[in-house]
C-alpha cells in the first residue's frame, strides 16, 4: 500500500505544479505586461480560471496531508526547519485569493481597485517563489538540526537553510515556469487580440525558464550542492536533461505556430521530466540536511495507518480526478478532442 501513496503524493505534486503553477502565472504575465495588455490578461483570467481557481490548491492540500499521515518524521522536519517561508507561501496564497476575489466583485473603481490589483500581481509572483524557495531549502544541505552536542542559532536553524542564493534561484526558477505554464494555456484560451500577447509571452518565459535552469545548476555544480552534484553523476537524470532539451524544439515550434493542444501536451512533458530529474538522483533521500539526509521512508507511520490511508487515496481519487476532469471540461480547459 506504499506505493499507491507514494503515487498520490507524486501525482498531487505534479498536478499542483501544473494546475497551480498555471494558476500563478497568469498573475506574473499580468504583472510584466502593459497597461493594455493587463487589461486584456485580466479579462482573459477571469474567463478562463475564475470558474476553477479554487480546485488547484487541493493537490497542495492532499500533498501536505499524506505527508503528515504517512511521513510524520519527514514532515516534521521540513515544517519546523522551513516554517517561516511555509508561513509566508500560505500568506501570499491567502492574499492572493481575497485580492482575486474583490477586485472582481468589487463594484466601484476606485484607488482600492489599484490596491487589489497590485496586490495579486505580486502575490502572483512572490508566492511561487517562496514555494521554490522552500524546495530549495530542502536540497540545500543548510538545514541544521539540534542534537546533545549542536544547539543552532535561529539563523543557522529557521533562516539560513532557505533564504540563501541557491534557494533564491530555485524560486525564480519555479515562477519562471509558472509564466510558462501559464502562457501556453492562455494560448488556446484567447481570442484574436489577447493571442499574439500569449504566444509572445509564452517564448519570453521558455527562455527564462532555460536560462535559470542552466544558471541554477551552474552555481549548484561550482558552489558544491550535494543535490546538483547527484544529479549531474546520474546518467538517467542526464539522458532526462537531455530529452528535455531536445523537447524544446518541438515545444517551441507549437507555440510559434499557436498550437494549444500540442504545445500545452509538450509542456507538461516538461514539467514531468524536470520532476523526474529533481526527485530521481536522491530519493527517498528527499530532505538534505547538513552532513546529513532524511529519508522519505524513514520512520513511516503504521502500516495501519498507511493502508488506511492508501485505502482512502484510491477512493477519493475515484471521486476527485473525474469531477477534476468534468470541472475542466465544462469550462472548455481540456481539448484533447478538439482539433488545432
């Protein structure tokens, strides 16, 4: 029963980078766009996300969820020694939600529309960070527990693990995809003035997206992180890399061209392999601490516990992902069986 927990949990973290992080992206293209331009992304937003917003932070929510139930030890690591960039990612989606919500229904324009705007653009942009900040923090080898012998300062115990460089660069590499994600998903979605906007910014944020990634494992490689180092020895996360880079091309070519199926099919393959590449080299050793790691399967709970929960996963996703896809289909965000 492990492993369909280990399914869910893995298939809740992609679905919430590509549902959530489309989410997010569509405040960062509003927030580096012009006047104009917002105003068009704006009205583009609410037509296509508003009706479904909501549902893609459920897969954070089972996401954290199994991680307590099934991973007690692992999780209690990670939210004491990265609790206040936790904190402040459930504070910007919290803000970002109240600012998306009355700056719709708010009925007069006034200065307070200015504010609610400013507000989820920002939140749009600063939430994923943190989100990338906190993963950062995770594989930056700077998480220092306390034993008999070490008792940390709070800097080196709840500071110094994820506000450094390497988990900067991270965050701005997981807003980037965002961006991206967001970018190829609008371009299905917009009608003939908004569409060159998101084909444009779609090949603005496929470069961003490289050159961080590249940037991001250069200073990783020259700077000694464990966890790049992991995964430039692995070959299989090499090949990955590799089929990645030569996933661009077609990718490019479908946005170029404004294909939304195939370009928003091409990626997720994207998303998938940079998932596999970031997970496979160390896992289960997920959480790397100074001198140290913490294994995913290390200290599980009760096989009880776990088939419980393994019991539940499978009948919930039974009832989510079809009312998942039925929610989508409604609102014309899935196009599998539309034509180019």
């Amino acid at each position: 029963m492990i492993s369909v927990v280990l399914f869910f949990l893995a298939f809740s973290l992609l679905l919430y980078v590509l549902l959530g992080g489309a989410d997010f992206g569509a405040g960062i293209i509003e927030l580096f766009s012009s006047e104009d331009n917002q105003k068009i992304t704006k009205k583009t937003i609410y037509r296509v996300m508003g009706p479904v917003w909501e549902a893609n932070h459920i897969w954070i929510i089972i996401l954290i969820v199994i991680l307590w139930v099934a991973f007690p030890q692992y999780y209690k690591v990670m939210v004491t020694s990265l609790h206040i960039p936790i904190t402040l990612m459930l504070l910007g989606i919290t803000l970002r939600g109240v600012a998306f919500i009355f700056r719709h229904y708010d009925a007069y324009e006034d200065k307070s529309q200015h504010i609610y705007n400013w507000l989820f653009r920002t939140s749009s942009l600063i939430t994923p960070i943190f989100l990338g900040m906190i993963f950062g923090g995770m594989i930056s080898s700077k998480i220092v527990l306390p034993t008999d012998t070490v008792i940390p300062s709070f800097a080196e115990a709840y500071v110094t693990p994820w506000f450094n460089f390497f988990s900067f660069l991270v965050g701005l590499f997981f807003a980037s995809l965002c961006a991206f994600l967001s970018a190829v998903l609008l371009i299905g979605e917009a009608d003939e003035e908004g569409y060159p906007i998101y084909v444009r910014k779609a090949k603005i944020a496929t470069i961003v997206v490289v050159l961080l990634g590249f940037l991001t494992i250069c200073y990783g490689y020259f700077t000694d992180i464990i966890f790049v180092l992991g995964i430039i020895k692995n070959p299989l996360s090499i090949g990955l890399v590799l089929l990645s880079a030569l996933g661009l091309i077609p990718l490019w070519y479908a946005v170029k061209k404004g294909n939304r199926i195939s370009s928003r099919i091409y990626a997720g393959i994207q998303v998938i392999l940079i998932i596999a590449v970031a997970l496979i080299p160390h896992f289960p050793n997920l959480l790397l601490i100074q001198n140290d790691s913490r294994s995913l399967l290390e200290n599980i709970a009760p096989d009880a516990v776990i088939n419980v929960l393994g019991i539940s996963l499978i009948i919930g996703g039974l009832i989510i992902v079809p009312g998942l896809f039925h929610l989508l289909k409604s609102f014309k965000l899935i196009k599998i069986l539309e034509n180019d």
